[in-house]
C-alpha cells in the first residue's frame, strides 16, 4: 500500500511530526519518490538522535498515583460556579497558588503545591466500550482498547496475550541500573468487581516483566495495613550466606559452559539474566532496605498521613530513591464498593469529605513536596489520574448504573490529570473544560497521549516496536506525546 508519511489530519510542512514505524510498514519496500525503506530508516535514525524534544529522557523514574474508581474533576480539582444546583459541587471553591485556578475545599494542601506540577483539565475520550472501569482501567495502563466487553464493562481475566502494563514497557526498554526491583505494584491490585488485575500484568511479554506486587493482608478499609509489609521472598536464607551464594553461581556457569545445546534450547528465556538480577537483588538487601518504611521519622510518616494511600507514597518516595523505575499506588479501594471508593454513585459528599479527599490531598502533596525538597522531583515523574472522571450532574445515569442525587456516574469525554517532575511544566494548567466541565474547550488529551508523554520521559520513542505473542509488531502506544507539558 502506497501512503505519504505523515500523522493523519497534519500537514506535511510540520516536519516535526517526523516518520514513524507505522510509515515504515505501511510503506513497505517500495521506492516511493525516490526513498526506499532504506531512506527511510536512516531518516529515522537522524530523527531518533535529535530526540524527542525538551522533556526527552529526564526521567529515571515514575510514581503512579492510579485513583481506580474515576475521581469526580468537578468536586476536586475543576469546579464549576454560575451553573445549576445538580452540576455545581457541594464544596466551596478555594484558590491555588496559581493566579485564577480554584480546587474545592477537599483539596487544601495540594492547592498550596500547585505551584510546582502540570494540572491537566482536558483528559477525554470517546468511549467504545470503555463506560465501566475495567475496559478503561486497561486502555491507561496499556494504551489499547479491548475487544472484550460484556454489556456490563466486564472483562475476562488477565490473559498471557494481554497487551503490556506500562510499567513492564518501560524497565524492559530501561532496566534500573543497580539491583534494585524494577518495577512495584502497591497496595492492592487493580480491579473492578470480580475481575482482578487486568491491565496490571506484563502480557505477552512474559512474567519476567511482571510486576512486584506488595498486598498487605487487611481489609481495604484497614488504615494499618502498610505496616504489616512482609517482603520474606527478598531475604536471603539464614544458612546461605553471601560467599556460599556466589560460589552456586560459579557452579551453575561451569554447568552451562558444558551443556551448550540446553544452552541453545533455552536462550529465548534468558535465564541466566534472570537468575543474575535476581541474585543480586537479594544479595544486596537494598530492596529489603527500601521497604522497611519504620526507619522514617514519626513527622515524615505524619506528614504523608497514616493511611493505607499516604503510607504508600511514602514507601514509593523510598523504592525510587533506592533505584526502582516504575511504582504504581493504586487506589486501596476497589471500584464498585463505597467507603473511601472513589466510585461515588451515591453518598458522595460524606465519602469524598470525610474519607477519600482528605486522603488524596494529604499523601499526594507530601509526595511531591518531598521529592522536590530532596532534589528528586527532577528525575521522577509523578502522575496522578484516574481512569475517567463523574457526569457533570448528579442523580443521572450515563453507564447503566442507579445513581442517587448525591452521586455522579462515570464520565469519560472530560476529566482531570496531575503531573509533576522530570521536566514537566511547573506551575501550569493544560487545557480548559467547557463552563459545565462536560468536554474540553482547548487542548484535549486522550490517555494514549498521556502515556506518550510517559514513555518520552524516559527517553522511549511512543511508536518503538514490541512483538506480542503471535509475533506480530505493535507499537507501544498507537498515539503522540504533548510537548506542551514539557518545560
């Protein structure tokens, strides 16, 4: 098939939207206006060492602040006077640091730190399938839709040909640079219903890529529960001290040195890579280390809150810290449920008042002021989002589900993002929703976009290729970063 490079609906004087992969395919090796693929790739080539612009490469790290459940943008972070009774929120506006941006009084202290993030108030898209959380959740973390959806949203479970988490693209693509774990999901796994952990595997990349997962026993509601952290499988055992393990590992090369054809047979697994980063991280104890989250001060742990959410970023600020890439917090209530959830279908001003604002202001603001005032803010990336946002009016029904006149269905056409650190713009808020924040006025962002701009961070090209279980190439996210955000 014969096609012009070139972004779909772009003019083609805008030469810096460059070449991608999918030009390349598409185009295959037929000369066309004088370029082979060959051209082509070393035009890519000379693309690719120019960067991807400002924000290119600064981060050595991300948090993930993932409010599972779809937090309401209007009773946060976008509220909305001189508009009817059933849209305004029933909290009082309170002003920023920033000159003409209002949060709700739910949101004090993170009012105080706007000064130093990106506020995004045009995330959207248009739903295909994706009203009801799962299917969401999966599309932000993956950058794919799923083309399995019952009517009630519902998916099957995690699959080996899922499309990969985020997360496990990017220490693929970045593996930490000391023995450290790469990758830590906390404190609880996504998941909607019955439906467990979808969009939060490695997919068809295989479980090497999986995951730390750190699940403290404990009901969700249960605000003690980072402190019955138990990381026994990162301890060495009592009768195998250091020395006795290096001289197994000597002991296994010799082995392997002789037996070149299982060698061969197993090189596609790269189990001796495995096994090294697995040793060393148990040898050096710098994970059993980051998460004994008792060596912080009584003020620190305060200050985050003595919550399962603000204890989490807490330990996120010390995983990063000691070399891990990528930490995703996960909202420690499950959509669907009420008490802390933030699916709040009814009872949403005593719910986001008494326990889940309160919650989110303390912990995410403490996270970002303490990473900024340990110089880490400016290789971490921190981003907070849910996986859509609530209907601009209460008591209506937009997913199927009851709502009563004190709560808000989903709502993904417009909602709201955080983002700090790692180049990020400080200070500064990215598009504007319509008077009723039911769409974006200006500058809309689709997840996939958003995570474009991850991937970019980290100095990964969105559109670099990864193979899936057929062998089949796929971009990593079908979508372009925003260097709007980029400082």
């Amino acid at each position: 098939m014969i096609r012009v490079p070139g972004q779909p609906g772009r003019d083609l004087c805008d030469s810096h939207l460059g070449v991608t992969r999918r030009d390349i395919l598409r185009v295959g090796g037929s000369g066309m206006l004088g370029m082979g693929l060959g051209g082509m790739l070393q035009l890519k080539s000379a693309q690719a060492n120019q960067s991807g612009g400002s924000g290119w490469g600064k981060a050595k790290s991300i948090i993930l602040c993932y409010l599972q459940g779809g937090p309401s943008h209007l009773d946060l972070w976008d509220p909305k006077e001189n508009v009817p009774d059933n849209v305004k929120s029933v909290f009082k506006p309170v002003p920023t640091k920033l000159p003409g941006v209002q949060f709700t009084e739910l949101l004090p202290r993170l009012a105080q730190v706007i000064d130093k993030t990106t506020l995004i108030r045009s995330m959207s898209y248009t739903p295909n399938g994706l009203f009801n959380h799962t299917a969401a959740i999966y599309q932000m973390m993956t950058g794919y839709t799923t083309d399995k959806v019952s009517p009630s949203g519902q998916l099957e479970p995690p699959s080996p040909k899922d499309f990969p988490n985020f997360g496990s693209q990017i220490i693929r693509l970045r593996p930490p640079s000391v023995p450290m774990l790469p990758f830590v999901m906390m404190p609880r796994p996504l998941q909607e219903s019955n439906v467990v952990g979808k969009g939060g595997t490695a997919g068809f990349l295989g479980k090497a890529y999986d995951p730390y997962t750190l699940y403290p026993p404990g009901d969700d509601l249960d605000m003690t529960k980072m402190d019955k952290i138990n990381v026994s499988d990162l301890e060495m055992r009592a009768d195998v001290y250091g020395r006795r393990l290096q001289r197994r590992e000597r002991l296994r090369d010799v082995i392997n040195q002789g037996m070149p054809e299982i060698d061969r047979a197993v090189k596609n697994y790269n189990l001796n890579e495995y096994y090294d980063q697995a040793l060393a991280l148990i040898a050096s104890g710098r994970a059993r280390d980051a998460f004994a989250i008792e060596q912080e001060s009584r003020e620190i742990r305060d200050r985050y809150g003595r919550t399962t959410f603000g204890q989490s970023c807490l330990l996120a600020r010390r995983l990063v810290e000691a070399g891990t890439r990528v930490v995703e917090v996960v909202w420690p209530k499950v959509a669907n449920s009420d008490n802390h959830s933030w699916d709040v279908h009814n009872g949403l001003t005593k719910r986001m008042k008494d326990q889940s604002g309160p919650m989110l202001d303390q912990g995410l603001s403490a996270l970002i002021e303490d990473l900024d005032e340990r110089g880490l803010l400016e290789e971490t990336l921190v981003v907070a989002v849910g996986e859509f946002g609530r209907s601009p009016q209460r008591g209506v029904s937009t997913s199927g589900n009851g709502n009563s006149d004190d709560g808000r269905d989903h709502w993904p056409y417009c909602y709201t993002a955080l983002m700090a650190g790692a180049g990020i713009k400080r200070g500064y808020v990215h598009g504007k929703s319509d008077q009723t924040a039911s769409a974006p006025l200006e500058d809309p962002i689709h997840p996939g976009e958003l995570l474009a701009t991850i991937y970019e961070s980290f100095g990964i090209a969105p559109d670099t290729i990864v193979y899936n279980h057929l062998n089949q190439p796929r971009e990593l996210v079908k979508s372009e970063s925003v260097p709007a955000l980029y400082a």
